[in-house]
C-alpha cells in the first residue's frame, strides 16, 4: 500500500509539471516547430535534467543558499537573462519547411535541456519546495525518492506539451500562423517569469 506522503509528492510532482513553465512553453514550440520525434531529446533532458537537479539539491546545493544568500539573486539575473534570450530565440524561429536553409533549424538537444534546468527559475522552486516539504533532513533515500518521483511524473507530463505543439502544426502551415504562435509562445515565456520569481 503507497502511503500518504508518496501521494502527496506525486500529486505535488503532477500539478507542478504540467502546469504552464518555461519548460512546457519551449516544449510546445519545439513540437509545433519540429514535431514529437525530433523534441524527443529535448523532452528527456527535461525529464532526466530536473531529476539529476533535484537530487543535488537535496543533497547539499541547497545550503549555498543558506550560507550565501546573495547567491539567490544572482541565480535570478542569469535566469532572466536567460529566459529573455531563449524568448527571443522562440520568437525568431520557424520549422525546416520554412526556412531556406533547414540544416540550420535544430530544437534544443538533451544536453541544453538538461542544463536548463539550472537558469530555470520555476525549476528551481519546484525544487526546492520538493525537497524542503518532502526531504527535510537531506537524507540521501529520501532525496533520490523525491528525485525518482519527479523523474517517473515529469516526464510523461512535459511530454504532453510537445505533443500539444504538434498537433497545433496542422494549424500553423503559413509562415504568418506560425509566426505569431511562436510571439505567442516567447510573450508567454517572459511572462512565466513573472509567476516563478
């Protein structure tokens, strides 16, 4: 029988990964832009990344916070920074199709999705909400409990939304449609930061 607290985790690792986030939003662009199969990397790297975070976090990253608090705030400004140039990114871009030289349209690979997760503001407060609510002593089986809960959870929910995106692609066939979605989905991504920070 699963007890109270591993429901409670799941359910706290379900709401928070298929709400809207960074993640998702760039998920959906990069399904609607590339289609499931290409994002594919993308969405591992997501689910795997955020994993592998969870459980450094809990597991020590954490008290940098707590002996160096200034290290919060700068966290912020290079996730921002980030997130503004990412926004931009999604903004100008546009499927194979589309544009004239398609070797150059790629979606984010496993390695940059992973390391994403790190200038992540909303990641970072799932972290470590997860880890304070549900690994308060920083033991290592309660850490890789949190960290595998989100791993079987995230996944399946992040994956959700690239494939949102591509079924929206049949919509987007005109260079204009698309344009204005991936606008659409760049504002939307500033605009998460407003939520996560």
């Amino acid at each position: 029988m699963i007890n109270a607290p591993i429901l409670a985790l799941v359910a706290f690792a379900l709401v928070s990964s298929l709400t809207p986030g960074p993640n998702n939003l760039m998920l959906m662009a990069s399904g609607a832009n590339f289609g499931v199969l290409r994002t594919v990397p993308h969405m591992l790297g997501v689910g795997l990344g955020f994993a592998l975070m969870i459980f450094l976090v809990g597991i020590g990253l954490v008290g940098v916070f707590e002996l160096w608090p200034p290290a919060l705030t700068v966290l912020k400004v290079v996730s921002v920074g980030y997130m503004l140039w990412l926004a931009w990114k999604i903004a100008h871009s546009a499927p194979p199709s589309l544009v004239q030289d398609p070797g150059k349209a790629r979606p984010m690979t496993f390695f940059q999705a992973a390391m994403f997760q790190w200038v992540n503001p909303k990641a970072w407060t799932m972290a470590l909400t997860a880890i304070t609510v549900y690994a308060p002593k920083h033991d290592i089986p309660a850490v890789l409990t949190v960290a595998l809960v989100f791993g079987a959870v995230n996944l399946p929910s992040v994956s959700s939304w690239a494939a949102m995106g591509t079924l929206m692609r049949q919509a987007l066939t005109t260079p204009w449609r698309l344009r204005a979605f991936n606008w659409s989905m760049a504002a939307l991504l500033i605009g998460s930061l407003a939520l996560t920070l």
